[in-house]
C-alpha cells in the first residue's frame, strides 16, 4: 500500500494559509475545524478527509484539486544493495503471462501477510 507524504501535503496547506493572510485559528474558524487540528494537519500528522479538503480550500480560495494534487504517494525507501535484485526480478515479470503475474502478485501478498 502507498505511503501518502503527509508532511509535503501539511507543509502545503501552510503555504496556502499563509498566502491568504490567515493564521490556525482564523483557518480552523473558517473550516468549522479546532486549531489543533489544522496545526496537525499542517504538521503533517493529519490527513484531513475529503470534506475538510473542501472546506480548507474554500477557506483558502484555492480549487480543492491544488490542495489534493499535494497527496502525492511517497516512494518506499530501497534497502541497499536490494536495487540489482529489483531490477532482475522485473526483468523476470516482464517475461511473464498474466496467470503467472497474478499468482506472483498474490504470493507476494500472502508472504508480506505472514511476514509481519
């Protein structure tokens, strides 16, 4: 499952608030949020829901998607050395039928389901 950059996001909406002029307290006010919350989110420590997303961006007179295109997935970091092993076991699916990637796909699931 993808990792959302929550700080990047957090970090963004402190942007925005501060382009408007607007401090926590005067943002949460105008979202019907706590100010903690807001100072969560723009911590990084929150991801608000897609309701609250409106409510800031109306706030902040910004299109909801300027806010949203700063959910972007972080990339997982690469356990070094493991680079060489990637790029031959994709070298390896690419020559695989889609019966075969299905069954690689749910082996590996169920290996990082017990794994854990």
């Amino acid at each position: 499952m993808e990792h959302v950059s929550l700080k990047k996001f957090g970090q963004h909406v402190r942007r925005l608030r501060e382009t408007a002029e607007l401090t926590q307290e005067e943002l949460a006010a105008q979202t019907g949020c706590h100010p903690t919350y807001i100072a969560k989110i723009e911590a990084g420590h929150r991801l608000p829901s897609l309701d609250t997303i409106v409510h800031l961006a109306r706030a902040l007179h910004v299109p909801p998607g300027d806010i949203i295109m700063h959910l972007e997935a972080e990339e997982p970091e690469i356990n070094p050395g493991a680079e060489s092993i990637i790029y031959e076991i994709v070298s390896i699916l690419k020559q695989s039928s889609l019966i075969q990637l299905r069954f690689v796909r749910d082996f590996l699931r169920l290996m990082m389901q017990h794994s854990r």
